[in-house]
C-alpha cells in the first residue's frame, strides 16, 4: 500500500523480543480489532520470544477467552494451556477486567475492613463502581498498575476499553480525580471532617439554601448517599491521584509501547491520529501502526479500469460468464484497496515518522488460536 511505502515499516517483533519493554498498549477506536491484535502479540511473544505473558481484556464480548480455548475469563490471571512454549519456555496468561472487582479490591487496599464494608454498603457506591461514566477506563489504569507492581511478567498485554472515544483510557484517571476532587463534593466532605451530627442534617445547616436546591436536584435520599459516600472515601481520596500519577509515569516510560490498531476507514484512522496526536503532546512511546483488515487484489498489477473493460469485452463475445464475473470482482476489490490506501495515508501523511505495518483481512472471523497464530504472524512480518 503507498501508505506503508511512505511511512517507516514497524518490527513488531523486535518490540514483542525486546526484554526492555513491559508493558504493550493496544488502543483505537471499538470495532477495530484490538482485542485480537492484543491477543495475537501476546500468544506471539509467549511462543516466539519465550516471554511470560499476561494480556488483559476490556472486551465484554469475552472473543478473547473463546480465541485462547478457555471456557470464561475473569479479573484474574489464567493461564493458557495447550499452545507451543516447548522451545521458548514462555507463558501465557490471559484474564478479563472486572470493572467491580477490582474497585472493591482498591477499597479493601487502601482502607480498613470496617470503613470498606461501610462503603460496599452504599448505594452510590455500588452504582458508581458499576456503571459511573469513565469507571472502566480508571479502573483498566488500576489494573495495569496491579499488574506492574506485581513484577511476575515479562510482557503486560493491554486491550484498551470499546470507549466512544480511544482517548477515554488516557483521560480517565485525571476525570475520576476531578469528580472525588470537586468541589460539590468538598464541600459535602466539609461537614463529614467536623464531627457531631448526621451527614445530611449538617450539610443542610451548613448550606441553607443551597442545600435545598440541591435536594430538588438530587433527591434527599440520594443526597445522603453520595455524603456518606464521600465522606468514606475522604481517607482514599490523595491515593486516587497518586496511583493515577504513578501509572501515568508508567505510561511514559520507556517500557512501555503504545501501538495504536485501526482499520483503513475515515473514522477508525481519524481516531488514530487524535491518539498519536495526544501520545506525542503526552511524551508517550508510540511504537507504531497496526492497520488492521486491508484488502488487496490478487493481481495489484491488473487494475480497475482495465478489469472492467475486460469484463465488458468479453459480455460482448458471450459465453465467458464465469470470467465476467471474476473480472467484475476484481474490479470491485481494487477499488475498495484503492479507497483504503487512499485513507490509510491521512494518517502516515500527518505521522510520516509513526512506523506501520498492515494485517490482509481474513476471509472469517479469528476464533481459535491457529487464528491468533497467523494474525501474529502477519503483524509481526519483517
């Protein structure tokens, strides 16, 4: 494609061998193939380059457990049987982000048995550590950062969340911050730090009007959940923005590679290019481009238009109805190629430095490892 003759050619495998490198993150806008991707370079990194591998999901569609042959996959590292490490003696582990879990798993570290069930107990709490706008994308970032303290990986996998937008992963922890930082909630905390009487009793004497407006809003009850809920969390507040920054630094380092995953259409490559945008203001390493799902001819030299004059010539002779036909579908493959190299260069034009590497679509669906296999092999192509 002459978006890959323009941009620099990515070695994937030189990142996936590379023992300085920890930690891969694959992001992209949803739909691109990001799972696979991230699930195909760590079955390549186990059973290639003999590294201990974990790669962690976001993707509640749960393809990655069917692909690796496990029967569920859960907030807990699996390991994968059955796949060909003999020679390596490498390891993979797979396991899928409890959104829930892991924020109760935060809790319990971060405060005492007591003060946790106070806050498993409420009902913001529960509706905030389920389903709160940005909760996956914080607690992806918390689960990375498990991970990476826990030392026990040569290589960190990361399928980032199917947010709406790719730049969610990024922004998430600094939002999260912001809302237990706000200040309507500190100024709900205020009282909470004075002692005395119930949380709702003293935020209504201390606000007056205000107060009241706010329970036209909120609702009494709801009120008096979100205080008790910030005021149990008042001790974990300053540990929110710290392990937030500490794995922004993470992030930064470099052992970690950012691999942006997109397929060669307007919105998907458009979402590339905010993300390598951001990674650039950020100082993140991006390593390069997976261009996922490229069509190519089986005869690049036999063009369009000339495929299609063919066809008309031969409809014209009559009897060559099966040649047609092929002549026709190859008009249209070419076609659609031309389109995608035509929008796959928006992006090397704006990157010409971003490495890239392109993946031939696959006539099915990738559900088993055979399938990660020859994904693997077709992204890390020298």
């Amino acid at each position: 494609m002459p978006s890959e003759d323009a941009a620099p050619q990515l070695d994937v495998d030189q990142i996936l061998a590379d023992p300085g490198v920890k930690i891969i993150v694959c992001c992209g806008a949803g739909g691109v193939g990001k799972t696979t991707t991230a699930a195909a370079l760590a079955l390549r990194a186990a059973e290639h380059h003999g590294r201990r591998t974990v790669v962690l999901t976001i993707d509640p569609a749960r393809r990655l457990a069917q692909s690796l042959g496990l029967t569920e996959l859960d907030n807990t590292p699996r390991q994968v049987k059955g796949i060909d490490v003999e020679s390596s003696g490498g390891e993979l582990h797979a396991m899928m982000l409890d959104m829930k879990r892991t924020f109760d798993d935060v809790v319990l570290q971060h405060t005492d048995p007591t003060k946790a069930a106070e806050i498993f107990a409420n009902p913001f709490y529960q509706a905030m550590s389920s389903t709160f706008a940005g909760t996956q994308e914080y607690m992806a970032m918390e689960k990375l950062g498990q991970l990476h303290a826990r030392g026990e990986w040569d290589l960190i996998v990361v399928d980032t969340p199917p947010s709406r937008s790719a730049l969610d992963f990024l922004d998430a922890p600094a939002r999260l911050s912001r809302f237990l930082d706000g200040r309507m909630l500190r100024l709900l905390l205020a009282p909470a730090r004075s002692g005395g009487r119930s949380m709702f009793s003293l935020v209504t004497a201390s606000f007056g009007m205000f107060s009241k407006v706010v329970q036209k809003v909120l609702g009494a009850q709801l009120l008096t959940d979100l205080s008790g809920f910030v005021a149990a969390l008042d001790s974990m507040f300053g540990g929110f923005r710290q392990r937030a920054e500490q794995t922004y630094r993470i992030l930064q380092a470099r052992e970690t590679a950012f691999l942006l995953v997109a397929a060669p259409e307007p919105d998907a490559v458009r979402e590339a290019a905010y993300f390598a945008g951001r990674l650039r203001d950020e100082r993140m390493p991006l390593a390069g481009l997976v261009l996922n799902r490229v069509h190519r001819p089986a005869v690049p030299e036999l063009d369009a238009e000339q495929s299609r004059v063919a066809a008309e010539r031969l409809t014209e002779l009559g009897g060559h109805e099966a040649t047609v036909d092929v002549l026709r579908a190859h008009a249209a493959l070419a076609r659609q190629a031309v389109r995608e190299q035509q929008v796959a260069a928006r992006f090397t034009e704006a990157f010409p430095a971003v490495p890239a590497v392109s993946v031939t679509a696959q006539p099915a669906d990738v559900h088993d490892v055979d399938g990660l296999r020859t994904i693997g092999a077709a992204i890390s192509r020298p």
